[in-house]
C-alpha cells in the first residue's frame, strides 16, 4: 500500500465513525490520477444530500491530509 494509499484510508477513518452513526460507510476503490474513488455504502448510498456528504466531510479531510488529490468521486 503506498503512503497516498494510507493517508486517504486514515482520514476515512477518521469520518466513518459519523457516517455509521447514520446508517452508512464509505469503502475505497482507487487512487488515480489525484483523484479517488470512493463507493457509498449502506444509507449513503441513497441519500438524497450524499452529494454534500462526499464534498463538504469526505473530500475536506482526504484534502486535510493529502493536499495533492484533485478530486474525490463516488461510483455506483
């Protein structure tokens, strides 16, 4: 697992915890490219301000810590 890797997995840790506290998780696919691609799990994944969920909590601390990645998308 390369550094980039490990940071973008510490800082999904460190916002899970709020996640599952509304019924969801986030799983990590990718990094290319500086950008990452995260899957919405459980009640994120239908959640209608998912969108806000994906900009303003997950991408803000991936950033936090791994200031390099230009973007974070979410598949399907």
């Amino acid at each position: 697992m390369t550094a980039e890797i490990l940071k973008i997995e510490e800082a999904l840790e460190s916002i899970r915890p709020f996640l599952q506290k509304d019924g969801g998780d986030v799983a990590f696919i990718s990094y290319e490219k500086k950008i990452v691609t995260l899957k919405l799990l459980g009640a994120c994944s239908t959640c209608s301000i998912s969108h806000l969920t994906m900009k303003a909590g997950v991408e803000e601390s991936i950033k936090k810590l791994l200031p390099e990645v230009l973007s974070v998308v979410a598949v399907e």
